[in-house]
C-alpha cells in the first residue's frame, strides 16, 4: 500500500513496513507524510535504533529523484532552494513512476559519501556558465539571477551581428594613375568622390563624379551621387573600371534648363504654362506625363546597319514608331525599359559600331556585361539633341532623387558658421567691372567703359613687367624666361594635346559655357591655344607671342591687349568676356591619385 505524499524509499524501509503492518490505516494516525506518530514512537524505544545515515541517504535519493521528475514534467511542483515543495501544492503521485529503482545494497552502504542535495546540484550548474577566469566578486544584483538563468550573458542570448560587409575598390584617374580603396557596403558615389578628394588634396566643389568606363563595349556614364558604388560594381565585368573625373554639367539642367530641352523636341500630355521651373516640375512630378520626341539613328538587333527612326521617351520607357511619325499605340514598338537600364555615351561609336555620327548613346541593361547583342545603340544628330535624350532619361528615372543631389551641397554651404566662409570662385556671373581710381570703389555700367578700362589694366600690367625687367637683376629666374614656363604649373594647362584630344577632355567634363583648357599649338611651336566651350560647342583660339620694347607678350585679339605670360591671360579673361563668346568658368583639370 502506497500513502500519497511518501517517497517510494521510505516503503522499502523495514522499520516503516513494520509499522504499516501493525498500525490502522487511518489518516488521524500519521502526523506528517511519511512519517510515524508521535505516540507510537514513544510507546516503542526498542525500535528506535535506527540507522540515520541510510535513512539520510535515502532522503537524499528521494529529493534526487523528486527533482528529476520535476525537470521532466511541466506540471510538476517547482521546488525551492532548500528542497521542500511550496507549500499549500502536494507533489503529484505521477512523479513516483518516474523515480529510478534503487537496489536495497546501492542504499546500505555505508561507504559511499552523502548524495548531494538538488540544491546542490543546481548551484554546481549555476557555475558551468560562469567564465572560470572571472574573479569571485559578489553579484550586486542577486534578484536577476537565478537557477534558471545565470548572470553572465550566454552566446545566444543576443542576436546574431551582421558584419559589415567591406571590399575593395580600384579607381583609375584621367593619367592613368589609380588608387584602391576600401570600402564599405552601403557607400555611394558621393561618399567616394569626397573621400577621393580629400586623398588627393583638390578642391571639393561638387563637380567630381565617377565614371563607370566599359573600354570592351565603348561606352561610359556617370554615376548618380546617391548610387551604390559596390553594387555597381557587382554588374560591371573584370575589364571594366571606374575613373574619377570632373563632370561641370551633372546638374547643369537645374541652372538653365531651357538650354537642354528644345521646345521642339519636348511636348506635355496636358497644356504647360511654359517657363523654366514649370518645365523641370513636369519631369519631376510623377503625375504628369512629358515625353521627348525625334528622330534617331537605331542600330538593328544583330545587325550592323543602321535605321532612322521616329522615337519617343516616356516613363514607362523608350518607342519608336513603326508608321512614320504617328504615336498612335498600334504604331509604336518598345526598344528599351528605363527600370533595370542605364543610359551611356557611345566614346568611339563610328569606329566601334559604324554609327553615322558622333553624338552616340546606348541603353544597356544592368544584367548585360560583355555582350553586345543586348545593347540598344542610338545616335543622334548634334550634340544638343543627344544631351536632350541622355538629360531627359535621366530625370524620367530617379526623379526627385535627383533634385535632392543637387540640393545637398547648397543646403551644406548654407549651414556653414559665419567664421568658415567659403572661398569666392571667379566663374560666378555676379562678377563686375570696378572703378578704383578714385576715393571710393564705383561698378562700370557702361560696356564701353568697360571695355577701355579692361585697355588700360592690360597696358598697366605690362608697364609693372617692363620695369621689373629694367629694375631687376639677371638671374636665372629672369621675368622674361619666367613667363614662357610659369603657365606650365598650373591645372588648366594641359602640354602639347591634339585638337581631337582637347576636345574629348571638353565633352567629358561637360559641355557647359566657360569650360576652358590651354595648351601648346601643333602649327605654330611658339603659339598656344585655348580650347573654349560655349552653347555646347567647342571653339578654339590661338594665342600668338608679340614683341614690344624687347619684352615678349601675348595676345588673343592681334595684340589689342597684351598680357606678360599666360596666367595674366586667363585671369583677365576670367572676369572681361573681351573678344571671347563667353568668359572663363571652369577650367578642366586632370588629378593623379
């Protein structure tokens, strides 16, 4: 017979199977569960030798195996650290069947140490958590620890960390200089340009781009500021690179757009006002529906001949008509998606791809890397038509992205302190002609005006050189050997180029008004040449020495205005349009990384 509330062990005891024999089994006789009456032991002494360390042994494997049956059932009675149940909750009888048979020999001996109690034991796993290097400070905080959880954080209580992903990335200059780099995953194009800048001590006045250069395909693009430079990367293959370059006309649209949209090849969905901003709010807002039209050169699929074609840009990506130039949805025929492309200019397209012209373009799709079966390749008619086509693509994807590009510097140069005023650029139109023969300062209004003045500066500055040269001794820095070498220090002298080349450096820096370079002429050794852009075409001026006095000079007009070297040149011509269609803006510059 089994009493609930008694360790199985304490039934195998020969002391207590006596006494359930003899005593009724009534619940008024028992005091306590598993334990005899008071009365009764009194009333028996010769029973009461009775060995205590088998009977503390066998409470300990009793306690041992309560615990057991605790741990393995989940309606269990939960034990406290001394061992006993909480009071007021009877351990179940179902945690009998659960206790292991111990052998009446396994009990009795009496050589084996004291069990150790589950107290114990959960104390003894308390500590296998514990780093053992750790020196024994007292917890100071014993209420959050506990049996159940230690104190000291396991490795999978905190969520897995994400390592940051870095790679390596080589970026090539206009000299063919290059610098790796080490970048992290989410990095854009702009992050890397100004980190560039900064290793290359230039001057960071947001005009620096990256270029992703496809030399197998012939086609290069500038990417986006806020564009991740490493997934660009993971759609490039191993031939092509990226170059850091100046690009003056990356948001140049923003300043004076009615310069990159012809009226004629720009037509609305619904009636526009007109006017500059309502022209750039229509690409910007993704409600309304503008489209560039005309005609294109298109490359065949697989073929080598091309066709022209009636072609229009949409948001929803470019068409060509199949009838003429309707646009009606029957006659129109999908070339290319503006989501998973980009577009790029074609670098050598008549040599490459047998394009009738020079102003090549081609949308490549991201997925495309080597092949060029893929490539849609379009050719325009001038420059200002492909400029149109390649700016209005542009706006019709990013959007908005866009615009917040541009703002980002401006917005970071307004936030500047009044103590960190940024240097004044000479390319500015506020720039104006002075008067500071007087007491005060006066602004010439008068061109005329103007102009003399700008005569009379020129002649001042050649009297200033004549009499160094009289007053100044003969050294080996002579003034007259300086100014034939002293232009050769400087960013917008580029040596001797070709035409062709000077003209390739201008297109890739943008064919914005005032972008300029100075180089050695190929007809006459002693001449020089500016290379000039203005309405997106590009001129060219040769400079010619003169001799006055003994004193060389030189002169863009035929020697109307005389300058002692080239630096004086440039800076005249900065802030005096003079003979030139346009002044001095921005000089193209090559940087070595």
């Amino acid at each position: 017979m089994a009493l609930a509330g008694c360790p199985d062990s304490f039934l195998h005891h020969p002391y207590y199977q006596d006494k359930v024999e003899q005593t009724p089994h009534s619940p008024q006789d028992l005091s306590g569960p598993g334990f005899p009456a008071q009365s009764d032991r009194l009333g028996n002494h010769q029973e009461d030798d009775v060995d205590l360390e088998a009977l503390v042994n066998d409470m300990n494997a009793s306690l041992e195996s309560l615990y057991s049956a605790c741990s393995m059932q989940s309606d269990t009675v939960p034990l406290l650290q001394n061992g006993q149940h909480a009071r007021g909750q009877p351990p179940t009888s179902g945690a009998r069947s659960l206790q292991p048979q111990v052998s009446p020999r396994q009990r009795l001996q009496r050589s084996q140490p004291v069990h150790i109690l589950a107290v114990r034991r959960l104390q003894e796993e308390d500590q296998q958590f514990r780093t053992s290097s750790l020196p024994a400070i007292p917890n100071p905080f014993p209420e959050l620890c506990g049996p159940g959880s230690p104190p000291a954080l396991t490795p999978g209580s905190l969520p897995p960390s994400q390592a940051v992903a870095k790679q390596d990335v080589k970026v090539f200059s206009e000299d063919g200089t290059s610098k790796v780099v080490e970048i992290l995953a989410d990095v854009t194009a702009r992050d890397l340009c100004q980190l560039l800048v900064y290793k290359s001590h230039c001057v960071d006045d947001n005009s620096w781009t990256l270029v992703e250069h496809h030399p197998h395909l012939g086609l290069e693009r500038c990417l986006e500021d806020h564009e991740l430079v490493a997934q660009v990367e993971s759609t490039m293959s191993s031939e092509s690179r990226f170059v850091f370059r100046k690009n003056y006309a990356k948001y140049e649209f923003f300043k004076n757009p009615t310069n990159f949209f012809p009226e004629q090849m720009v037509t609305w969905c619904q009636q526009s006002n007109g006017g500059q901003t309502q022209l750039l709010q229509n690409f910007l807002n993704s409600s309304s529906c503008p489209e560039i039209q005309g005609f294109l050169h298109v490359k065949e699929l697989g073929r080598k001949s091309w066709k022209k074609l009636y072609v229009c840009l949409r948001r929803s990506g470019l068409y060509c008509s199949t009838k003429g130039t309707s646009k009606e949805p029957r006659h129109l025929q999908l070339l290319a998606d503006l989501e998973d492309s980009n577009i790029f200019s074609l670098i050598a397209g008549k040599k490459q791809y047998g394009a009738p012209t020079d102003h090549g373009l081609c949308i490549k799709p991201n997925k495309v890397r080597n092949e060029t079966k893929e490539l849609r390749l379009l050719c325009a008619e001038d420059e200002q038509s492909r400029t149109c086509w390649m700016t209005a693509f542009r706006l019709l994807k990013y959007g908005m992205l866009l615009y917040q590009n541009y703002r980002i510097p401006q917005q970071r140069k307004a936030s500047l302190s009044p103590f960190s005023t940024p240097v004044r650029s000479v390319s500015e139109n506020s720039l104006v002609a002075m008067d500071f023969s007087g007491q005060t300062g006066r602004v010439i209004e008068n061109p005329a005006e103007a102009q003399s003045a700008a005569l009379e500066e020129g002649h001042a500055w050649r009297k200033r050189s004549t009499r160094m040269n009289v007053l100044g001794s003969q050294s080996p820095l002579h003034p007259s050997t300086l100014s034939t070498v002293i232009h050769r220090t400087q960013h917008w002298f580029h040596g001797r180029i070709s035409r062709e080349e000077s003209h390739r450096i201008i297109k890739q820096q943008g064919l914005v008004d005032g972008l300029f370079l100075l180089r050695d002429s190929q007809s006459n050794p002693k001449a020089f040449v500016l290379t000039l852009c203005h309405h997106q075409k590009i001129k060219n001026f040769q400079i010619l020495p003169c001799e006055d006095d003994g004193q060389t000079f030189f002169s863009l007009d035929d020697g109307n205005t005389k300058f002692s070297d080239l630096i004086q040149l440039v800076d005249f011509y900065q802030l005096n349009k003079g003979v030139l269609p346009c002044k001095l803006k921005h000089h193209c510059i090559r940087v070595a990384l």
